[in-house]
C-alpha cells in the first residue's frame, strides 16, 4: 500500500485513486457539486482549491496541490 502525502496531515492511497483533475475545469467542479457533503473530503486547509482527486470508493479528495505537484509526490512514493 503506497500512501501520497498530502499537505500537513491528509494522506491518501495511491491504488484507490481513479482521476485527478483540475478544480477550475467545469467537469470537475459540476462533479464536485454533485458528490454528497458526506464523500468530499475537502484537504485545502483554507487554501485555494487546486485539484481534486476521485476515489474508487466514490470519495472525492480536494486539495490545494496543482496536478504537476500532485504528479510529482506519486513519482517520489514510487522511487522510495
């Protein structure tokens, strides 16, 4: 099981992770408005929303990370 920090304290499994994408993309923020509250786990620590993540438990995981930073954290779990 290979967890992806996230910010100071959210993680998540990289193997549940379906989709990533942009917050600002209108697919994203019509799927995001249409997750229950209970499924939205919101990891921006009151920062501005960058990207979000889809589980395959239906979750959707919202960050503050852009893609290339989000990108960059699954290359680093995979090398060590």
């Amino acid at each position: 099981m290979k967890v992806i920090p996230i910010e100071p304290s959210g993680y998540v499994v990289k193997e549940r992770i379906v989709t990533l994408g942009r917050t600002d993309a209108s697919g994203i923020r019509r799927l995001i408005a249409a997750t229950d509250e209970t499924m939205r786990i919101d990891l921006t620590f009151g920062r501005k929303r960058k990207s979000a993540l889809v589980l395959d438990t239906g979750h959707v995981v919202i960050t503050a990370l852009s893609l290339d930073e989000l990108h960059q954290l699954m290359i680093l779990e995979e090398t060590g």
